[in-house]
C-alpha cells in the first residue's frame, strides 16, 4: 500500500528484523509515499518502474526507465529519486546481501513493495516468486520425513476462507500437495477423524478466478470445498497413515471481550466466530468460567479485531460490541493443566483457556511476567501456543 499514507520504508524493515529475528533483501525500492509514490527501484535490473495512479478498480499503467532516463525526462521528481538512491546505497553498504540458501531456510525474507489494490508491482513480484521461491522440501510427520517423489499422495491443510463466493456462503480449504499425485475424484484419508473423502471437486484459484483442477503435484495448492469437515493443520493422504506437524500461531497482544447484544442473533454469532476461528482470522480464548459464554479475542493487532466484526456484521449479519481487556502478553503453560495447578494461586495475572482447552495466561505487562517468572522458576511458559494437529478445536 505504498499509495496510502503509511511508515517509513527503513522503520519497516527494521521491524521485521527486531520482531521476528528475521533479515530482509529488499528486491525492490520505493520512490516516495502516499500521494509521492511514483514507483519502484527494481534492484537487480536497476530499472525504475514508474506507477500511473488509475481509477479505482483498474490496473495502474506501468512505465520501465533508466535512472539516466527518469532523471533526463523529469518521470520523476529530483529530490524523491535522489532520496531513494541515497537509501539503496545504505543498504548496499549496511543491508543483507541476497542467499538463496538463507531464503530457502527461512532466515532471509525477499521484500517487495507496490500497491495491490491498483495492481502495481504485482506481475514483478510474481515473476521475481518464480525466480526465488524453494522447489518442494521434504517435511516432518508422524511417520518420519516425507519426501516429496515418495509414491504416495499427502498434502495438509494451511489456510481456510469463508464466504469467498458470497452468492453461495462457500468455504474453502487450500491443501499444499506434500508427495505423489493428486487426482480429482480420488478418495483419501482424513487423519484427524479417520474418515475416507472424496476429493470431487478440487479448484485452482486465483484472484477471482476459479477452474477445476484434474491433477497436482508437490508444491502446488488446490481448494476444496469445506462443509466444516477441514481444520488448519489437517493431513490428507493415501496409503500407510501419515500426520504432519501442525501450525505454530503468533503470540497476541491485544484482547477483547466479544459481546452479542442481540440474543436472537446467537445461532449466527456462534457461526460466524467458530468459522473465523477456523480460519486463523483471529485466536479465541474462553473464561475458565464456563458460565461465562463470550469469547475472548486476542489478536496481534487492532486492525484483526475490526475485521472480526466487520466480516460477523456483513458475512453473518451480527452486529457485535469489543469489551477490551487490559492485558497486553500471553503466554502458554507448557505442562499444562496439571503443572499450573501444581504452583497453586498465581497472582497479576489471569488464566483462560484456548480453543484446544490449555492454559494460557494474561498479563498486564512484562513486569508481571517477571515476577511470576521469579516466584515460580520451575513454571515452564511458552510464548506461542503449542503446535496441534489431530486435535478437534472448542466451539463456542
């Protein structure tokens, strides 16, 4: 959203790093911001491609210079090219360098900036995907490390959607092809339930583009349709059982009670946040009173929450009210219910429970983290919630 008003593009990148230990390669830059943006630096061809604001809806034209050509043509204006440049140098001199190997290990991460919603610096960083993205890696399971040309068919479910067609209120389930062939109308195990599926009517998507797909190999990523059946982190497969490792999810730092004032509507709010959950769009948490029904958000940010209750008032017609709570860090008990009742009363903090029924425990700030830490040494707490697979989430 480089057309929008936003952050300075260093302070992001410096971020990224500070939070998430993670370096970053820029692959291109951007000249200017907001209402100054004029487009990018590719850096490997040191070509700007110049953006064209368009009217909303359509594609943004894109015009490809020299920065000899952008400076004699006056494309651009002196002072924000000048900038841009001063700011690729700092990070030719001070930036990561470009590792495939460190890219492919998940410690280096390509960055790209442009605008989605006018469809500028999309095509580039789709072909710059191709270019950089791993072949398919063999990964962990409950049966060993499974190796992408082993015969057998297995794939896992990494994300859900609801309501992507909304004529139809549909939900869909993308599967990421792990090994062996995939084939439309061919009937598979479902590890969590044990159930035999039929897989009839598999979909490629893009945009909003959908066609059917008769095959599909490693690395690829088809949709099915989910009558609630599919879970974030479910395996599919044929043959010998096989379960891969879970999703890890980020540790939140906003909460907020998620009030129903209309009673009438429950039957829809309990869709609504169960399929959300479902989804990944946001983390629910429950009172360890159970007489107290609400759920919990907690989100990693503000912006999260909003959509919760955009999409439960416009894809499931609730209109719903945020109570937040003042907490701002979570953290998981490791051993579980057994090791937190072991320390007895705890005190600065409060204990719910997640949607997979474990402990976890709000704080207001570090401080009281802290001091639980002192108090009780031997409480082993997690930061991110335990990996889970072939486990069946609460409902509300």
């Amino acid at each position: 959203k480089m057309d929008r008003p936003g952050r300075e593009p260093l302070e992001l990148l410096d971020e990224i790093e500070r939070e998430l230990g993670l370096a970053c390669w820029p692959v291109n830059w951007p000249i200017g911001s907001g209402d100054r943006f004029r487009g990018v630096i590719d850096r490997r061809s040191h070509q700007l491609i110049l953006f064209e604001r368009a009217t909303r809806g359509r594609a943004s034209e894109e015009t490809t210079l020299s920065v000899e050509e952008a400076r004699a043509s006056g494309a651009v204006e002196s002072e924000l090219l000048d900038q841009a440049l001063e700011e690729l140098e700092l990070l030719e001199g001070a930036g990561a360098e470009l590792d495939l190997e460190q890219v492919r290990a998940g410690e280096l991460s390509p960055v790209f900036f442009g605008s989605a919603m006018t469809n500028f610096g999309v095509r580039p960083f789709l072909d710059a995907f191709l270019e950089l993205a791993q072949k398919p890696v063999a990964r962990a399971s409950s049966a060993g490390v499974i190796d992408p040309v082993a015969p057998g068919f297995s794939g896992f479910v990494f994300k859900l959607q609801a309501n992507m067609d909304p004529r139809h209120r549909d939900r869909v389930a993308f599967v990421r092809v792990c090994s062996g062939r995939f084939e439309k109308d061919m009937t598979v195990q479902h590890a969590r339930t044990g159930r035999s599926i039929r897989l009839s009517r598999p979909q490629k998507l893009f945009g909003q583009d959908r066609e059917v797909v008769d095959d599909a190999y490693p690395g690829d990523v088809i949709g099915l349709n989910n009558p609630g059946m599919f879970a974030i982190g479910d395996t599919l497969y044929l043959g010998p059982k096989v379960e891969y490792e879970g999703i890890p999810c980020f540790s939140p730092e906003l909460f907020a009670w998620l009030r129903n004032p209309n009673p009438s509507a429950f039957k829809n709010f309990r869709k609504g946040v169960n399929e959300l959950r479902e989804e990944g769009a946001v983390q629910i948490l429950y009172d360890t009173d159970e007489s107290k029904r609400d759920p919990i958000l907690a989100a990693v940010g503000q912006l999260q929450l909003e959509v919760v209750q955009y999409r439960l008032e416009h894809e499931y017609g609730v209109k719903t009210r945020l109570e937040p709570l003042g907490f701002t860090v979570a953290r998981w008990v490791v051993g579980g219910w057994p090791a937190l009742e072991a320390v007895g009363r705890i005190f600065n903090s409060k204990t719910v429970r997640d949607a997979w029924n474990r402990p976890v425990l709000l704080f207001k700030n570090d401080w009281n983290l802290n001091q639980l830490r002192d108090d009780h040494p031997d409480l082993e707490l997690s930061a991110v919630a335990p990996v889970v697979s072939g486990v069946e989430p609460i409902s509300l």
